[in-house]
C-alpha cells in the first residue's frame, strides 16, 4: 500500500543530528518504543511525531531545548526567518 501524500516536512536537521551522534533508527526506534519504519516515516514527513515522541528524541539526541523548533517545525523556522 503506497504511502499517502506528504504533509509535513523532511526533518534534515533531525537526520544530520542522529548521524553526528552515530545512532541508528533503529536503536532509537527501540528507545522511543516505536518500530523503526515507523521513526523513518516520521522523519521522511509521512507522518507527524507526537509531542512525546519529540520530547524523548531531543533527550536522546541532546537537543537543547531552545533548538527544539529548529530540528521538529523546519517550516516554521523558515517563516519566522524570512
């Protein structure tokens, strides 16, 4: 079954911050509790995290708090920045 149309943005940030902590979506699938399909389709825009599942993965990932909305709400960013 083909995957519906994209709604929300590729997170690249959120990519390049689990290579330069040398993790795998799968071990941080594992952590947040979701399959890793699941955390890749979430990053790739398919569909939302929730705010627990953000919560989590800016602990794991050492996301400061203030850098939150740079890595989960891309758009958003670019509206505020424009």
């Amino acid at each position: 079954m083909p995957k519906h149309k994209r709604r929300y943005p590729v997170l690249n940030a959120l990519k390049g911050r689990i290579r330069e902590k040398e993790t795998s979506y799968r071990e941080l699938a594992e952590r947040l509790g979701i399959a890793a399909n699941s955390l890749s389709d979430k990053l790739n825009g398919h569909y939302p995290f929730t705010i627990a599942e953000a919560e989590a993965l800016a602990d794991l990932l050492d996301i400061a708090p203030n850098d939150v909305v740079y890595f989960f709400m891309p758009a958003y960013c670019k509206t505020q920045h424009a």
